[in-house]
C-alpha cells in the first residue's frame, strides 16, 4: 500500500499516514484499487488532477486497478474498513522495502514463482495469502472479526486486546459494506505488512 497527497499543481508526495483534512486529496494506492480521498475544501482543479494522476498510474498497469472516488464523510467499503490504518500510518521501512511491478499475479503466475524457488513479491504473497484464505469458505462475520483483530493488533502494538474492542471495530468492519474478496485481500495486506514489521 503506498500514501501520496496530492498537490495543487498536481504533484504527488509520499507519505506514510493520512490526516483526512478538509482541504487536502489524497491518493491511495492499494494494488487492486486506486482510491481517490478528496477533503471536503477541495478545489476543482485539485481533484482533476487527482483523477488524472490516478489514471496515468492504472495506465501503467494496463487499467487492471479499480479506481474509486471517496468524499469525506462518505467513505464505504474496504476503504471505511482501513481508515483507522491509514490515519495511524504504514512505516516508512514498508513503504521501501517493498518491490512494486506493475504486472497482476494471477494464482498460476503466483505459485510458478514460489515452485521456482524465487522469492515472490509483495503483490504475489498478499495475492496468494488472500486466495487461500477465500478457499477456507469462511463466514462473514468472522472475516471481520480476524480483521478486527488484524488492525487493532496494527495500531495498538503488543498491547492485549479486549474482547470488546475486538467486537466493536468487527461490527464497524461489518457494517462498511466490504465484499468477501475485500476483507480477504486487507487481512492478507495487513498481515504480509506486519510480518515485514516484526
């Protein structure tokens, strides 16, 4: 996952946590998704630029990502679900120790890199993680639950974890609207980038 805020002319900056302000876009770049957040005081020629900076990135990939636009205020889905991780941030050592193609492993692709004795990048391990854990027919509610735990595990360190707390942020999780595949992909991210973090 890489952070950038978007400047007035357009440029892009990395950074490694999101303030959600009202006059600032951001750019998040999830692998399979391009999220757009543009603040609530942003101005038109900003979030055009936005929008052309994400599509020059997805060009690159051959417009596999999906692109979405999210208004403050009106977050949904498995953006909702990783809010709380972008505000506390994703360490800078992450952002650079991970090797970025521009290609889309599928499962063959995946598995042939892994056989071959290679090292499989980080888009391959998190494609792969999130595969075999949509083959283990999980329910719902427990995919929010592991992510509950997932993130607050994230945030809060080594700190131990209430039952409660896990519960809360599970039905918060629950009631972003995430797809099965969503939840499946952000806990295989979040685990992939905690192992790096370990």
């Amino acid at each position: 996952m890489q952070l950038y805020t978007v400047y007035e002319n357009g440029a892009l900056r990395k950074v490694d946590k999101i303030n959600f302000s009202e006059n600032r876009v951001f750019l998040i770049d999830d692998i399979k998704n391009i999220y757009l957040w543009f603040g609530s005081k942003t101005s038109k020629k900003k979030r055009e630029f936005a929008v052309n900076r994400a599509n020059i990135l997805n060009a690159k990939r051959k417009g596999r990502a999906k692109i979405q636009t999210i208004l403050q205020g009106k977050e949904f889905g498995a953006f909702l679900a990783m809010m709380d991780i972008l505000k506390k941030g994703i360490k800078e050592k992450d952002l650079q120790n991970r090797r970025r193609h521009e290609l889309e492993f599928d499962i063959e692709d995946t598995m042939e890199l892994i056989e071959s004795g290679l090292d499989p990048d980080f888009e391959a391990e998190v494609a792969l993680a999130a595969y075999n854990l949509s083959q283990e027919n999980r329910d719902y509610e427990d995919l929010c639950k592991i992510l509950a735990e997932i993130q607050l595990k994230f945030i809060k360190g080594k700190k131990n974890l209430k039952v409660a707390e896990i519960n809360k942020k599970s039905k918060e999780i629950f009631n972003s609207s995430s797809t099965y595949e969503e939840l499946c992909w952000l806990i295989a991210e979040l685990n992939s980038l905690r192992k790096k973090d370990l």
